[in-house]
C-alpha cells in the first residue's frame, strides 16, 4: 500500500520556521520525484516545490529563498524547510509523489489537491501577522 505521511505542520508568526517532513512507504521511493503543494481556504492547489529523483529541485518564485527541499532515500523521507514565513503561506500542505514510470507530473496548479500523484493526507500550516 502507498503512504505519504506528513508532520511538521503547525501555528507560527511571520518570520518564524517551521519543517515538514513526509515519510514515504509501499513504492521504489529512490525512482520517484517528490513534491510539496499547498492549498489555502478558496485557492487552487499550488506546487511549492520538487525534488526529482536525480536531486534536481523546483521552487515556486512565491517561495524560492525561504524555502529548502530535501531527500533522504535511506530513510525514504522528503523534507520541506521554510523560513521566513508569511501569512500568505497559510494554507494545507501536501506531499505528493509522481514519476514517468507511473505516468505521473507534477502541475504548477491543480483544481484540488488529489489525482494525478500519489498524495499525502496533508498537515496545516498557519502563519499570523
């Protein structure tokens, strides 16, 4: 069975740091590209950030310079560190897992944060001014 475990989440004030981590199980992690989305209340789901299977990275220009993607493939784990944080990065965020192999892609933008990837259960981030 797929899993995307998520945790880290959390209440911070702006220009605090916060750390998620996403614990992936049941597929070849090692092939797979990871990424985090987010969605905020009324927003479409958003692609934050990716880290292919070749440690090539992506970052959204809203977020590029205050946040930092990882892997560790010995422990399958996916980690999204972010600082700097603004109220405007509210919202749920989503591990998600794609590859070619699986025919999967990773979208800027996604009606709803499900389909197309492999999914985590999502964990709530909240930024206060």
């Amino acid at each position: 069975e797929v899993q995307l475990v998520e945790s880290g989440g959390g209440s911070v004030q702006a220009g605090g740091s916060l750390r998620l981590s996403c614990t992936a199980s049941g597929f070849s992690f090692d092939d797979s590209d990871m990424g985090w989305y987010r969605q905020a209340p009324g927003n479409e789901c958003e692609l934050v950030s990716t880290i292919n299977s070749d440690g090539s990275t992506y970052y959204a220009d809203s977020v590029k310079g205050r946040f930092t993607i990882s892997r560790d493939n010995a422990k399958n784990t996916v980690s999204l560190r972010m600082n700097s944080l603004k109220p405007e990065d509210t919202g749920v965020y989503y591990c998600a897992s794609t590859s070619r192999a699986r025919r999967q892609v990773f979208l800027v933008v996604l009606p709803s944060c499900r389909g197309g990837a492999w999914w985590g259960q999502g964990t709530q981030v909240t930024v206060s001014s």
